[in-house]
C-alpha cells in the first residue's frame, strides 16, 4: 500500500508519516518497482499504535521506547501519565478558578485586572505579612471574591492573618457565611476548626443560623465554638452545650462568661441558674466540676441563683461550701 492510500486510510498525513520515518518510528517494508514507499499491514498496525499512544499523551521519544524495548515496563510510563495529567488539572482548575474570581470582581480595566490578580496572588504569599496586607487590602483598596477570601480563611495557620481575614470577611455579607459554612464539613479538623471560628465573627441572622446548627455538629470541638459564639450574641440555644463545658472543664472561663451574657440579655436567668443546679447534683463531692459549676452561677442574677448559693453554702464538698458562701456574700454587698 502507497503513502497516500495509508495516508487516506489511517487519518495520518503522509508528511507526518516522512517525520515518523525519519524518526525512525516507522519504515515502508517494501519499496515498489518506481521506488515509492509500499506499506505492509505490519506497518499500518504499527502506525495505528503510535496514533493511538499519542492519544494518550506520550511523546514521540516515548512511544519509540514503548514499542521497540522489549524490556520496557508499561505500568511505569502510564503511572507517570496519570501524574502528570493531574498536574495539568490542578494547574488548568487553579486558573479556571482564578479567572472566575476576576470576573467575579467585574474589573472595568486591565489595571483593575492586574491588581485583581496581584490581591489575589498575595493571598497565597509565603510570607505572612504580604497575607494579612492582602486581607486588609481586599476590604477597602481592591474587591477580591468572597470565595478567595473563604478558602485563604480555612487554610490559614497564622494567628494574626487569620485575624485579619476573618475582619474582612466579617463585612462579606451572607455569602461568606454560607461559604464558611460549607468548611464545616470538611474532612480536617482544623478546617473545620476555622470555619466555626471565622463564623463566630460574621455578623447576621444567616451567621446565626448556621452556628445554631452547628450545635449538632458530630465535631464536639465545632460546637462549643458555636455556643461560645451564640452565647454572646444571646441566643439560648447555646445553653446546654455552655453548662456541658462548664462541667468538662473546656473553656469553662469563658462558657461561663457567655452564660453571664445570656443571662444578663435575656429572660433565661432562672433557667439558667436551674440547669447549673441540675448538673452540680450529677456529680459526687469532691469533683472539680462542682466546684465550677458554683462559681458559674455568681454571673448569673436573680433570686434563684442567690438562693442556690445560699443551699450550697452548706455542702458536705467543703471547697463548695467556701466558694458558695464567698460568692453569696459578695453579691450581698453589691
């Protein structure tokens, strides 16, 4: 068979055909009588083969290896292709995602484009500095998409970026929250540790939302950053999940504080003060939670909670006992 004739059949060109022969890819068997190139069918199949390991992404050099070294191992080569094939993904997907990003920021000028991709670049600087000037930037010099500012949030390890991105995104509206959100159910804890902390800072009735249901997070560290974070916005679903830290010892300063607030704000003082008394009576004397528990209830006003301390003034735990009877004298005196 002629050149043109395997041309025609095989979809190859007949010069890309003279480059694979002088690469030494692929010879005419036979040569007719006016000396044209004449094909077998050995040939073709082997043209067919390069064709269809190119499709695959290999080189030329590659596919001479692949077909002429009877050692070669193709498990190797194909590792390397998948490597390198989703390497070109996470690159192509990266940029996707940037140019969603400036389109997002609806740039009316190639310099606002340019400065877009600057923000966006520092973002992702090594240096810590260039992170937090970028996240500071982004409020009030160049616009930079919710969705960047979420994921440089989630991904942040340094206190004083994290700080500083939260405070930006802090004036993103519903949007990062609902994106913020979405990092509860991240499969790392950490992430999932700064999605809840970074909520906590959201203002809004949608922030609120999606911490009130983060109270059932199955991640116990998500909700308690929920109640701490609802108890100071008042919200007395917070409530339970307060007491439980103030029992366990976690963050207990500071559930017990969120507990002042609650208290304080809203007509829950009473139930409140009730639900410390129920969780005193849960543990034996002389376990430290009794005696946080009792000291949560100085926050906490009303006569229900002066009549609690007045009851433990005479518990058998002695450390109870002074710390009840210390605690009602004090607000006595005020």
């Amino acid at each position: 068979m002629l050149i043109g004739e395997v041309a025609q059949r095989s979809g190859v060109s007949a010069r890309m055909l003279r480059h694979y022969e002088t690469l030494g890819l692929v010879r005419a068997s036979g040569r007719t009588g006016s000396g044209y190139r004449e094909y077998s069918e050995g040939d073709i199949r082997r043209i067919f083969h390069i064709e269809s390991l190119r499709s695959l992404g290999l080189s030329l050099r590659e596919i001479g290896r692949a077909l002429d070294d009877p050692g070669f191992m193709p498990s190797e080569l194909v590792g390397d292709l998948i490597r390198q094939t989703r390497e070109r993904m996470e690159a192509e997907t990266e940029l996707l995602t940037r140019l969603c990003r400036i389109d997002a920021a609806d740039p009316a000028r190639w310099e606002d484009v340019l400065q877009a991709v600057a923000l966006l670049q520092a973002l992702r600087s090594t240096s810590a500095g260039v992170r937090q000037r970028a996240a500071l930037a982004s409020v009030h010099e160049i616009p930079v998409p919710v969705e960047a500012l979420v994921e440089a949030a989630l991904t942040e390890t340094e206190p004083n970026v994290a700080g500083a991105l939260r405070w930006a995104l802090s004036r993103s509206g519903d949007d990062g929250s609902v994106l913020l959100a979405e990092g509860l159910t991240a499969p790392v804890a950490a992430v999932r540790e700064r999605a809840v902390q970074s909520l906590a800072r959201m203002p809004g009735e949608e922030a609120a939302a999606q911490l009130r249901q983060a109270l059932t997070h199955p991640d116990l560290a998500v909700r308690r950053q929920a109640a701490l974070a609802l108890g100071s916005r008042g919200t007395a679903d917070a409530i339970p999940t307060l007491i439980d830290m103030i029992a366990e010892g976690a963050n207990d300063s500071d559930a017990a504080d969120a507990l002042s607030v609650l208290a304080s704000e809203t007509p829950d003082a009473n139930h409140i003060a009730t639900g410390l008394l129920d969780r005193l009576a849960q543990h034996t004397a002389q376990d430290p939670a009794r005696s946080r528990l009792t000291q949560a209830l100085a926050g906490i006003p009303g006569a229900m909670a002066s009549r609690a301390l007045g009851k433990l003034s005479d518990d058998e735990d002695r450390a109870v006992a002074l710390t009840a009877a210390y605690l009602l004298q004090r607000r006595e005196e005020r």
